[in-house]
C-alpha cells in the first residue's frame, strides 16, 4: 500500500489530510515561515477571493468571498506553509493570473463567472492528472492547495457553518439514527 | 480551596507532609485524593503550571471561527512540537497541553513518540477516556506463556476497586458479560449509530456470537454526578470540558482532594531526587527543582507516591539513591527502565456502507465502537501470543472529505453542504510483550557542539535538559510477536467489515513507534521476587517500602485494553494499603 493510500484512510478517519497539516509532514518542513514582509499584495489577496468564491460560489448561501477568503488563504499559507509550499502557492497564483490574461486578454478579476469557472475548470483538471502521476514525495498540485483552503475557510468561517451547515455549539444529546431528508444541510461538525 | 493550597515554593514554610505525591495527572490525582480522605496531609507536586476547571479551559467555548487557522498549527509549532507533530495529537487547539520539545528533549536509540503534557491534570486532560477492565486472561498470561514475570496480583485482587473507580469518576458503557472483559460500574451506554447496530449485528451473526461490537466504555458521564454534568455531546473534550462531562484530575479527582482541606500543591516543581535513608532502607522525602529559578529544596514525608507518568516515574527512580545503587532506587532487580512496554496501533481498515441515507447522527458522541479480543481465547489459537481489541466508528462523509479530485462550483458545493455516503472505519489496537531489551536509560552518552556522538571527553558534554538534568534516551521497538500480530490485525478486520456488508474495504498500516499509542508502560514492573522486579504486589519499591509506584510504569504485561482505568484502581489499592501500614506503623 502506497503513502497516498494510507493519508486517504487517516484522513478518513481524522477527517484532516491538508496541505501544511499535519499527517506525515514531519520531514522536509522549514521553519522560516515567520517573515515581517507580507508574503502577498493586496492585488494577490483579491485575486485569491476571486479563485475561492469561484470554487465555492454564492447559491442560497454566500460564497466563500464572503468570508475574506483571500486573506485566510494568505494567513495559513503564511504561517502553516512550508517555504516549499509557500513557493509553490505563489508561483501557481501567478500562473493563473497570467495564464488567464493571455487566454481571455482581460484580468481574472473582471472577468465573468463563466469565464472564470471555464478556466478554473481547466486548471482543475491538469491538477487532478498531475496528482494521479505524482510520487508520494512530490509537493502537491497548488490548486488543490487552494480548493483546501478555500473549502477549510469557507466551512470553518461563521457565514459557512452557519448559513450554509447547520451549527449546534451544545447539542446536548446524541441520536445515532436522526432522521435525513434528501437537500437537509450538513453540521458543521464543531 | 484556601489561598495556602497553592504553595509559594519559595516562601513556605510547611516543608513536612504525611505523603508526597509525585505528578497531578491520572494516577496522581487518584492518590491525592484517596490518601487526604483518609486523613493524611499530602504535597502534590506538578512539574507544569496551574490549569484550572473550566478558567483555564481558553478555547472550550469559543466557536470555529474564532481560531486563527482553521485548526491547523503553524511552522513555529512544527519546529517547536516535532514528535506531536508525527501524529494527528497536533491540533490548534491542544498546542498548549503539549510539553515543549526544545526545553524538554530525549534521545531516540530506536524511534520512540513520547506524547507528553507538562501541566496540572497531565494527560488526564487530553486523554482518550476509554475504560476497560483487565481481566485473569490478562494476569495470568505471562505465568502460563513463560513470558516476562508472573503478575503478584489476580483480577479478584483488583475486582474491588475498580468498582470504587468507575462509580467515582463515571464510566459509561453497556455490560456484556464477558470473562475476558469484565462488566463493571456503568453509567447508561451510549448509543452506536443506525449502520454500527446493523454491522454489530452482522459480525454476531456470521460469527456465531463469537465476536461483538458495542458501544465504547467511556469516562464520559451520561447521568450528573455531583458537581458534574453530564456529557453535552460537543466532542471537544480535550480542550477541557466546562460541563466537567467527562474524567479528569481537574474535574473529579482535584476537588475531592481539595474538599478535605488535607492537600497541598507545589506547580512549576520538578522532582529532581527521592530522599533515601540507607540506614533506615526508606526514603525520607523528595527534593524539588524550581522550574523558575533552578533552585532546589527538601520536602519530607512518610510516604511517597510516585506517579509522574511511566517514564518520568522511572526517570526519578534512576536518579535517586545512586550513592547507594548507581542505577538508582528500585534498580537491584536488574529491571529497572527495561521491559517498555505500549500498544500498538496505527494501523485498520475502512470502508463504505451503502444504504441508510434517510438516517444522519445528531450530536458529536466522543465515543466510538469497541470490539474486544477474540484471538487465542476460547479455543481460537494464533502464530503469535496474545491479542488486540478495535475501536472505530462509522458516520456519514461531511465537508472535511477529500477534495483534491472533485470538481469546482456549484456541484461541489452542494456536495459539501449535504451529507455524503456512510462509511465507517476501525484502529486495532495491540498487545505488546515485556521484553527486557525494550528499554530506556539516562542517555551518559557525550555529544559535540554540533550534536553527535563523541567520546571524546574534551569535545562532548551529556544532553541535559532545560534545566541541566539528565534526559532519557529510548531503545525499544516492535519484536516479531507484535510484526505478526499487525497482519492479522488488518486481516481480521477487513474480513469482518466484508462479512458485514461493508463495501470497498480498505487495509492501511502506517507502522508503530514505540510510544506512539500514548499507551506506554512498565520499566518499574511489579512482580513476586525481587530479584526480577521493581516493585511487588501493593505498588512497593521492594529497596524502599514507603514508596509506591502506581502509574503506567508498574505494568507487568501490557493486555491490549486502554489502561488508564487500571491505573487508577492499582492506585487506589496501594494507597488504601499505604494508610493501613502506616496506622500499623510499618512504613
């Protein structure tokens, strides 16, 4: 059984197989992550929220712009992110943001939503086909850094717990067979 | 709770106590609360700060969003916390219970994770509060196998006390009647979820009532117990429960200490050395390191219970009377620091439930399903000895599923706001056996400036710690009896799921360093002879009878149930029996 395959049962198991967490991460992390410089501009932090509100956009809830996503993205890949990482995150953002100028001759940000999810669409699929060739040793895809943290922001934040799951600080009692219909939201589990 | 509880080391003047009680977590707590009800004055010695009920509890109420990093820890943490850092124990919120690696190092012969909580309650805090009873299947293995030393103690002789245990501290659980894994005090059980029952009763069917899967044993309470409430489902008990809904020092075994007016509690104090009388063959007191300033100071007692954690306890015991045995206190038998023992775990199998999509859980239960051993019992013979239990649970997909190879969107949001498939999973845990090569020492080894090994005595200095004592240095591993057992382990458990209709079951072993089940024990084992062991059946130092070793380092063989519980009720025992001694003023 390969690494990947174990990670996937923890993760499972844990429910936490992030990037910069903490499965396995033990070797090849660096430390120098504490810089006084912040490691994006704010035209970066825009285009991040531009990416996760793509990824997990507005339906009957807000989208993930909503909740600053942005600056999330840019406050864990700051503090949690190895200098690896962080080089990879970095270079992939730009990457997007050149690419997509060259393709469509208009930012990402003022961009339609068509458009936008097109694009992401593509570099969504590059990121699942690099996975499926990769090592166990090779950093991981900077997209799938993104959608991670777009998808542990969003949930995590006070607008995606609690308009898009449903959240029960206290629930008080445990029902192991609480009835389910089709459509009902999900818990946002703590 | 007087101002004078909480002593000023400095300052004080009280420097003589009736018992000493080395460390303020599981097996700590118990013992200064059994030894103050029974009259006695006790010091509590704590090597960490002060953590108190429900005050020091930070994070416990504050809701996900109000973390900084959705849980994950930073770079500075990685740096600081390596070793939590090899297992799922390093979360944002839990960062604080963990000691800090730098001021606090060991030395890894073989690879050894050593989870450690320098604060009051120690890992009474952060424990995984599963509680099971050994029983003579376990007591009586190693006589009947050749394996290490006989236990001096039977399950009769410790039946009783586990009784006073469970109904003080809480456990919950269903009783099963099982000779192997004996019923006891419970609180009502908790429920398994609408596809454990169905999985529970497909493993009794095909197994003809040979193997069960019920609900976890827990030291969480389902009824209020005085001054407690009962558990409120929020699954965050390691951050400290404000409700006091499951076991720890703080909420259980401290107050009840404190209530008789009869304790003590020095915080920020390492104890560096018990006080040994040579004339008299027993030990006169402790001396305490402060963490502050480096200064030391004596207290003395009748009695002292050590209970610092398996290892620590050991670690003092080698410090202590070197002028008299210069492997240290309880060192004669030889066996002093060897026969580590732990479970092993890390390792299971997992896989989807079709069906029961009309049915979802309410309630975060901080409990899963247990499946007790089944190997070499009843007829069952194995390649190997002994045997292992399961825990594990099943429940419906939510938003933390993987995401890497999904798509991006409205579909993929959709799908993370609704639960997903059932699946389930399940962590065997496993018997290690007393070997004496498993073992730790202080590490004499010389070290240069750029950390390694030397001997030359003009280059190389000891490691030391942040205060400039000695640190361990572990060599233990997994022996071949444990590498066989780790494949019947995965096996069993994916042929089980499979004969219960589990689909897509995977195997997965990501292997075990020794430590890594947080389950460590021995090194100070009990035993009939003193020429073999440590300590004999009250928990004695056989070289100093006024001192009792009752945490995890006393274990004699390691049975594959979570120990805790046990620890506790040895603990329980030797302090009864210490109090008897002294009225009979034979300590």
């Amino acid at each position: 059984m390969d690494r990947r395959t174990i990670i996937k049962q923890i993760s499972i198991l844990t429910g936490a197989a992030f990037v910069g967490g903490q499965i396995f991460m033990q070797s090849g992390c660096k430390t120098d992550g504490q810089t006084t410089k912040a490691l994006l501009t704010n035209d970066q932090i825009a285009l991040l929220d531009e990416i996760g509100e793509t990824i997990l956009p507005q339906t009957d809830s807000p989208g993930a712009k909503s909740t600053n996503i942005g600056a999330f993205m840019h406050k864990i890949v700051t503090d949690c992110y190895s200098t690896e990482e962080q080089k990879i995150f970095i270079e992939g953002l730009e990457n997007i943001k050149q690419s997509f100028e060259t393709k469509y001759s208009t930012s990402f940000i003022s961009a339609n939503e068509d458009q936008k999810t097109a694009f992401l669409n593509e570099v969504n699929t590059e990121a699942i086909a690099y996975r499926k060739a990769k090592k166990y040793e090779d950093p991981e895809h900077y997209f799938v850094m993104m959608k991670q943290l777009t998808i542990l922001g969003y949930f995590s934040s006070e607008i995606g717990a609690t308009k898009a799951l449903n959240y029960i600080a206290v629930p008080g009692k445990y029902d192991g067979s609480y009835p389910y219909k089709k459509g009902d939201k999900a818990w946002a589990s703590s | 709770m007087t101002d004078t509880t909480y002593l000023n080391i400095k300052s004080t003047k009280l420097h003589t106590y009736d018992a000493i009680v080395v460390g303020s977590g599981i097996s700590g707590g118990w013992a200064a609360k059994e030894l103050t009800e029974k009259g006695l004055k006790v010091l509590l010695i704590e090597r960490g700060q002060r953590h108190d009920h429900v005050k020091d509890y930070k994070t416990a109420s504050q809701d996900p969003w109000e973390f900084g990093h959705g849980g994950m820890t930073t770079q500075a943490q990685k740096s600081d916390y390596p070793v939590i850092h090899r297992g799922w124990a390093a979360q944002e919120a839990v960062m604080d219970a963990w000691v800090n690696e730098k001021d606090c190092p060991y030395s890894e012969i073989k690879p050894f994770t050593w989870w450690r909580s320098y604060r009051m309650g120690g890992r009474s805090v952060i424990w995984g509060r599963q509680s099971y009873r050994l029983s003579d299947l376990d007591f009586e293995a190693n006589a009947k196998e050749g394996i290490g030393v006989d236990w001096p103690i039977r399950y009769k002789d410790l039946a009783p006390w586990y009784d006073v245990v469970e109904k003080f501290i809480g456990v919950s659980g269903i009783k099963q009647g099982l000779a192997h894994l004996p019923d006891g005090q419970f609180q009502p059980g908790m429920d398994l979820n609408i596809v454990e029952k169905e999985i529970a009763k497909k493993i009794g069917t095909h197994y003809k009532n040979s193997r069960h899967l019920f609900i976890g044993r827990v030291a969480n309470l389902t009824s209020d117990l005085p001054g407690r409430s009962k558990c409120q489902y929020r699954n965050r008990c390691w951050e400290g429960c404000p409700y006091g809904g499951y076991f720890s020092t703080q909420s259980s075994t401290l107050p009840a200490a404190l209530a008789t007016g009869n304790l003590h509690i020095v915080t920020g104090a390492i104890a560096k050395q018990i006080l040994y009388d040579k004339d008299n063959k027993k030990a006169t007191g402790v001396e305490i390191l402060d963490t502050e300033d480096n200064k030391t100071y004596e207290f003395k007692s009748k009695i002292i219970f050590v209970c610092a954690s398996a290892l620590n306890s050991t670690w003092l015991m080698m410090n202590s009377a070197t002028d008299v045995w210069p492997e240290g206190l309880g060192s004669s038998s030889g066996e002093l620091g060897h026969n580590v023992m732990d479970h092993h775990y890390n390792l299971g199998a997992s896989g989807k439930m079709d069906g029961f999509e009309e049915f979802y859980t309410y309630g975060r239960r901080p409990n899963g399903f247990y499946i007790p051993r089944f190997v070499n019992l009843n007829g069952d013979k194995r390649s190997y000895l002994r045997g292992f239990g399961y825990q594990g649970s099943a429940s419906r997909e939510e938003w933390q599923r993987d995401v890497a190879e999904l798509g991006i969107g409205v579909d993929l949001k959709n799908m993370l706001t609704t639960p997903g498939q059932w699946q389930i999973g399940s962590t065997g845990f496993g018997e290690i056996l007393p070997h004496h090569d498993n073992k730790i020492m202080l590490d004499q080894r010389l070290y240069d400036k750029d950390g390694n090994i030397t001997t030359d005595t003009n280059l190389g200095k000891q490691k030391t710690d942040k205060w400039g004592l000695p640190i361990l240095a572990m060599d233990a591993e997994l022996r071949e009896n444990e590498l066989n057992m780790r494949k019947d382990i995965v096996e069993e458990m994916k042929q089980m799921f499979e004969n219960a209709g589990v689909k897509d079951v995977n195997i997965w072993d990501a292997g075990h360093n020794m430590g890594h089940g947080i389950h460590e024990m021995g090194t100070a084992r009990m035993g009939l002879d003193p020429k073999t062991s440590v300590l004999n059946g009250w928990n004695q130092v056989w070289d100093a009878s006024n001192v009792f070793v009752t945490d995890g380092a006393c274990m004699t063989s390691s049975a594959c149930q979570n120990p805790s519980l046990t620890y506790m009720a040895l603990t329980a025992r030797a302090a009864d029996y210490a109090v008897s001694e002294l009225k009979k003023q034979n300590l």
